[in-house]
C-alpha cells in the first residue's frame, strides 16, 4: 500500500500516542493536526471508556473516536455503533466474580456515561465512580478484573457462556479484560468502514498491546511502538518509535 492511500490514521492511547505520564507532545498534536489539514481523518482507539479518553485529549479533536475497547464508536458527533453486555449479563459476571475471586475482588466497570470501581485506591483515578457493586443495574461495554489467573478468567467467563465473550490481559497491569463477543478494536473498525464506505487497506493504525494485535492486522498499514510487546511487533507491518519519542507523530511526519 502507497502512503498515499492512506485516509485515517488511528492511534491508541495508553503505551502509544500517550507519554508514560499520560500527557501527548506538543510536537504530536501538531502533526496530528497537520495531517488533518490535508484531508486525512484522525481517530482513537483505546480501551478507555469514551468519558476517561476524552479529559486527556487537550488540543486534539479527533474525527473518531474508538472507545471502551471497540464497544462504542462515534465518527464525528454521530454514535455509529455500540456492543454491550446486558444487566442480566453483568448481574451474572459480577456475582460470579465474587465467587471465583473472593469478597475482595477489585473490579472495575464502564459504559457510555460513567466508570466504576470497588477500589479508589487500586484505580486511582479521578474520572471513576466509587460502586461496591452489590446492587449494579447498568449494561456495561467492558467489565475488568484486577488478576492475571486465566483459568478463573476462563471460570468466570463461562458464567454466561465463552461464545458470549471475549477476554484478553493487560501487558502492563496485572489485570484482565472482559468484554462482549465482537466488542473489539478490529470489528469496530469494521463498522467504521462501512459507515464511510471504505476499505480498511486505507488505514493506518498504531499500537502496543495485545488487544491492538488484531487491528494492526485488520487495517492497511499496521504499525508497532518500539515499546510494544513482542506479540504486538510480530503482526504489525513495522515499528516506529516509542510513545517517550513520540513514534506516532515522527511517523506522520516522515511518511505522510
């Protein structure tokens, strides 16, 4: 594929347009914004709940937003797409987190409005909101559990059915993913495709984790951090630089 081609750039978060301190360059938002200028859309796509994503993201405007790890999808202000567990399911998982992990499971939970922890500490973060999930009764696009144990993971998730879900590990943080089958980075870039009726061959895309493997595979240029884990550089098309040297953005700049 000629760079040429390339009509949208994507980029996640945490590990790849993110510095360590979470803060984005000067120099990345101005070659984000360059770009833009030129025609190219620009989009996130993180596991991050849209309502967490949006408070870093000063100084950029992204034509796209891929949030709470590919469970919802918004292409300008227009929501195209979201994939969610029910009340019912998340009734289900949470009950069953606390009897495969214990009453002192920490656990987190997001959807398009808010985020949830058991745990200020463990999160830490300002944009959560303090739930002991005892009596929980929303839908939920990402459920997370603070334990690197695949075989409870793999308990857990056949409390509603493994064809029902999809669970993958942070490289990062010792914690687990849970999310709805189809609620992935990949199949949310999918939809986004056909809502602008374009073919993935013209995406470029970058990423560090594991659940940016299967994006990296699905779009057209799928490009690794120096960071990323080994898993990651394997399937993507190269690797650039690393989120401290703002690999995103020498990328852009040197190629587009």
């Amino acid at each position: 594929m000629e760079n040429k081609d390339i009509s949208i750039i994507l980029s996640d978060l945490d590990g790849t347009l993110f510095h360590n301190d979470k803060s984005i360059s000067d120099y990345s938002k101005t070659m984000i914004a360059q770009s833009q200028k030129q025609g190219i859309l620009f989009g996130v796509c993180t596991s991050r709940a849209k309502v967490n994503a949006a408070q870093f993201l000063n100084g950029i405007k992204p034509d796209i937003l891929i949030t709470n790890g590919g469970g919802l999808v918004h292409c300008g202000e227009e929501k195209i797409d979201s994939c969610e567990f029910t009340v019912q399911e998340v009734h289900t998982l949470i009950k069953s987190v606390f009897k495969v992990f214990g009453s002192d499971a920490v656990i987190s939970a997001d959807n398009e409005h808010r985020l949830y922890s058991n745990s200020k500490e463990e999160l830490g973060d300002k944009y959560w909101t303090y739930n002991d999930f005892t009596d929980f009764n929303e839908p939920c696009m990402k459920l997370c559990i603070k334990s690197l144990d695949r075989q409870k993971i793999e308990i857990l998730a056949s409390s509603i059915g493994l064809d029902k879900i999809d669970y993958l590990p942070f490289s990062d943080i010792p914690w687990y993913k849970l999310s709805k089958k189809g609620a992935t980075k990949e199949k949310a870039i999918e939809v986004l495709c056909k809502h602008l009726k374009i073919g993935p061959a013209q995406i470029a895309a970058f990423g560090d984790d594991f659940n940016d493997i299967g994006m990296l595979k699905f779009c057209g240029r799928g490009i690794a951090m120096k960071n990323a884990i080994p898993e990651v550089q394997v399937a993507a098309d190269e690797v650039c630089g690393t989120n401290e040297e703002d690999g995103v953005a020498k990328w852009i700049e040197e190629h587009l």
